[in-house]
C-alpha cells in the first residue's frame, strides 16, 4: 500500500468555476459547497463558479470558498475509496482545511472561522498599505538580512512571508518596505523580485490586529486531537495537543508558513507521495522542489481524480 500525505492549498489557488466538472458527477462536490454556504450566510458556490463583482478573490469569500472546495474533494476522495493519509498539511489557510480533515475542527465551526480571519485581514490591512512579493533565487540568510535593512530604513516593516520552496521565498510587510526589500534582494543576487496581486499581506506584522482578533474567535471554538496528525506551517511539525494546535494557529498569521520544513518532516517520516486537495497543482510543484523524487497527484477534475485514484494503492 502506498504511504502518502494529502496537502491542500492555500489562498491564490482560487479560479472560477473550480471543480464544476467534478460536481456534475459527485453530489458531495455541491454538498460540501452547501454545506459552507450555510455557516456563513454566503452563496460559496455562486461565488466560486461565477465570480460575481469579482467576490472570489475578495478574502473573506475566497477563504471559505477554498476550504469548502478542499473539504469536498477529501469528501469525495475518502467516499471513492481513496487511501487514508498518514500526514496531512496545508498551506496557509489550507491548514484549516487540514483540521477539518483531521477532524480537530468541524467543517461548520471552520467555515466561519476563514470567514472572520478573511474580514479582519482585510480590516487589518486596507488596500494599497501592504505589499507582497516573490523572490527568486536568493538564499533565505541573504534575503532576511534584505528585509532587516529594508524595516531599518523606516518606511515600515517587511519579513519573510512564505518560504515555499529553496530559492523561493515570498516577503510580506508595508508597501514600502516591500519595494526597498525587493530592490536590496535583487542587489544581493537574487534572480528576480515578482510582486503579486494579493488582497492582503499575509504572515507579517500588519497582521497582528487581526492575530489578536482571531485569537479571540478561536478561542470560542472546540478543538479536538487529531485523527490523523497534521503538521503545521508556524513549527513544520506535527503536534498532538488541542490548545497548541489553536495557538499555532493564531500565531500563523503574523508568522511565516514554513512550507520547506513542512514537507521536509512528511519525506522524513517515509513517505514521498502527496495527493494535493484542492484547485490546481501549485503545492505539487513546491513538493518536487523540495524533495525531487517525491511523486504528487492533483484531483481538481475527473480525469486528474480518476487516475490518483488508480495509481494511489
């Protein structure tokens, strides 16, 4: 039997009119949807097929949007037969995704729990006083020091956001900072400084008036041990106790996801396969990045679900 880990994607997978394939044929694909729609007062798949106002890159709707198309695909893979994981992870608010799968959340209490951390995101950082941006090819010790010089010149305060894979590493922070961070990468060697169109700046500093927030929501809620151990973005570790569980959660948004060691913890428990849940294949190619000889599967379609589940045995 293949050992395999399933990991679900985070914010920027998002694309109208995801898993409409696959709903044709699985009633869970819709369920799941319904299921989200229903906790948080919003039509989830509305927004995620047709895109209406641009809602679904907005990220109150596109997290909820994103856990509910997850969830449906672990839904329909564990109905289908699919083999159980080992390990679980997502990526960012894909570790939500992961909790629900794990069952220490509710898919209920999560739905409206990525809803909130969507609004005070937003609220935390108005549109225009944040940015981000992808670094290529820079060591992550010579791009921390970028972005250490790049807050110390005092037009606000910038730091690695996502450390996805080696010679890939996003930075977060005030739109300043972002941009002089960018240029001192670029001046140490990195190949190139992307920004990117994301609604908020993630995992940095300007997020710590929705931490604290969210902090609060969490606290509300009931959090179980993990059926399934998850290894989460802020430690790159599994962790077995509820109440850790919730503060790492919490401390993610101001924390870097720490992808690399993520996946580096599941390739060294001995597993090599991961089945990626949810729209596309960008964790995919993060995985291979990391651990060349792994092997990834996507799911976010029939055909793409029927041959994982073929090989997957």
């Amino acid at each position: 039997m293949t050992r395999i880990a399933i990991v679900f994607p985070g914010q920027g997978s998002q694309k109208s009119g995801m898993l409409a394939a696959l709903a044709g044929e699985h009633g869970v694909i819709r369920a799941s949807f319904l299921e989200a729609s229903e906790a948080i007062g919003e039509d989830l798949w509305d927004i995620s097929q047709n895109n209406p106002d641009g809602l679904l890159d907005q990220t109150r709707f596109t997290q909820p949007a994103l856990l509910a198309a997850g969830v449906a695909l672990w839904r329909l893979w564990r109905e289908r037969g699919g083999a159980k994981p080992e390990l679980l992870a997502g990526h960012s608010l894909g570790e939500y995704t992961a909790l629900v799968a794990s069952e220490v959340l509710t898919f209920d209490d999560a739905a409206k729990a990525v809803h909130k951390r969507g609004q005070f995101m937003q609220q935390a950082a108005p549109r225009g006083a944040g940015g981000i941006a992808a670094i290529i090819g820079l060591e992550a010790d010579a791009l921390e020091q970028a972005c250490h010089e790049a807050t110390a010149a005092g037009e606000g305060a910038v730091s690695p956001a996502n450390y996805n894979s080696p010679g890939q590493t996003v930075i977060a922070g005030n739109a300043a900072a972002v941009t002089r961070a960018m240029n001192l990468c670029k001046e140490a060697g990195a190949k190139r400084a992307l920004p990117l169109k994301m609604s908020v700046p993630s995992h940095c500093a300007l997020m710590e008036p929705a931490r604290k927030q969210l902090e609060k929501e969490l606290s509300s809620l009931t959090f179980q041990p993990a059926k399934i151990p998850v290894v989460q973005n802020v430690t790159g570790e599994t962790c077995s106790d509820p109440d850790q569980i919730r503060q790492n959660l919490v401390a993610q948004l101001c924390s870097p996801v720490r992808w690399i060691d993520c996946v580096e913890t599941i390739h060294s428990a001995g597993i090599d396969s991961f089945l990626e849940c949810g729209p596309g294949k960008v964790l995919g190619g993060l995985i291979k990045r990391i651990v060349p000889a792994a092997t990834t599967w996507n799911c976010d379609d029939p055909d793409s679900f029927s041959q994982a589940l073929a090989e997957i045995a």
